[in-house]
C-alpha cells in the first residue's frame, strides 16, 4: 500500500504571526512534524501542502517535497483540512501518483514522534477501519459540565453529581496532531472524523494547542519534560 504524509502549512496566521516556522526550542516547529514523517519509515512520500515561498525553501532544506503550491481556495483563511487534502491527492493524481493511505499532519505539533506515526500506520492498514485519530482524556468529567443561566450555575447533568469521577465513562476529543486515513474512505465519505474510527489515545503531557504566545510556552515546558534526560 502507497502511504504518503502531508503536512498543511499555510503562510498566513493572525494570533501568532508566521507560526509554522516559529523557532520553537532551536529550530522552525514544522521541521518537528517533517523528522517525524522521515523517520517513522512508513511514507513513500513525505510533503508539506502550502502557498509560502519560505515555508516551502524550509520544507525542502529539511527533506520534505513540496512538488506544487497551494490554490488561492486552499490558502485563504476559510479553507477546511479536507479542502486541503482534497488538493493534496487531486494534483498528486494529475502527476501520475496515487496512495492509499494519507497521513495529515499539523505543522504546529512537536510532541508527535516518528514512534507514534509508525504504530498509527500499521494500525490502520492492519484493520477494516477508514481512519486512526489520536485523542487525549478530558482531564475533568463532562458528566458535571454545568452551565450559566441567567446568571445561575446550573449542572447539565444533575444525576451525576454525587457519583464518584472514577466511575463516570472516560470522555475523549481529538489531540490536534494528525489524521491517519485510507484514501478510497475519505473520498466516500468526504471526511477524517467519519466511518469506522480507531483511537490511539496521548497522555495530556504530549498535548497541548498552540493558539497564543502562552500556549506556546506551555508547550515547549511540555516538550522540554518529555526530553528531559534523553
């Protein structure tokens, strides 16, 4: 099976500017997310998916290809991931090259490791399902979400105040890190959070968004945690 990575990294951000190639602990933080595609093994092709000429000179230094730009439709603040990947395997189909699966990766997720995206792969490809999505626990049960109304807090979900936390079914949402998906599946159902889904669940210590200057050091203190010693 033909397996190729993507990573999506437009040139445009407004909260933190020129984000995917923000030095991030001594190097641009999408480099992290291209070592990680190069090193699992896993990808007959490794390639960044962008409208930025410098984003594309660092891809290339780093080993990616970027063997196209991205169209003005792809590259406008309005664009979906599945716009993106839509792209992606449309123009590697019109140079004569198709995959079965895809790998999409965000620029922004230096906790991924070549280890996990290997596992991923193999996974999927070793069963029936249409994708593999890495998620993390809520750290505190949505069982007791509680709401404002009218200036009063009130629990959603009154029944489960007095249970113990440990007996509540554990919740999860989406890492944010990377979409493992069979080509034939996306295009049937036009999506990466749809059909038959695996989980492969992250520590809260391998997560974090990157959505503001705190967030950012939030994440290098994470990222500096985890390689402490190695």
């Amino acid at each position: 099976m033909k397996t190729l990575a993507m990573i999506t990294a437009r040139g445009g951000s407004k909260r933190i500017p020129r984000k995917n190639i923000k030095d991030f602990n001594g190097k641009p933080i999408m480099v992290y997310s291209i070592e990680a595609a190069l090193n699992s093994g896993v990808y007959d092709e490794v390639m960044v998916s962008t409208d930025d000429q410098e984003i594309a000179e660092i891809a290339k230094k780093y080993g990616a290809k970027v063997p196209f730009f991205r169209s003005e439709k792809t590259a406008n603040d309005f664009a979906t991931t599945v716009d993106v990947i839509e792209e992606v395997i449309e123009e590697y189909h019109k140079l004569g090259q198709d995959f079965d699966i895809f790998t999409c990766i965000y620029p922004t997720a230096p906790f991924i490791t070549s280890e996990r995206l290997k596992a991923a792969v193999e996974q999927l490809k070793a069963s029936d399902a249409d994708c593999l999505i890495p998620v993390v626990r809520f750290s505190y049960p949505p069982q007791r979400a509680m709401e404002i109304r009218e200036g009063k807090l009130v629990f959603r979900q009154p029944e489960n105040l007095a249970k113990r936390s440990q007996d509540l079914e554990p919740h999860f949402h989406d890492a944010g890190q990377f979409y493992v998906c069979k080509v034939e599946s996306f295009k049937k159902n036009r999506g990466i959070m749809v059909g038959d889904i695996l989980p492969m669940e992250l520590s809260e210590l391998e997560v974090q968004d990157i959505d503001n200057e705190v967030d950012w050091k939030l994440a290098e203190l994470k990222y500096n945690l985890l390689h402490e010693g190695k």
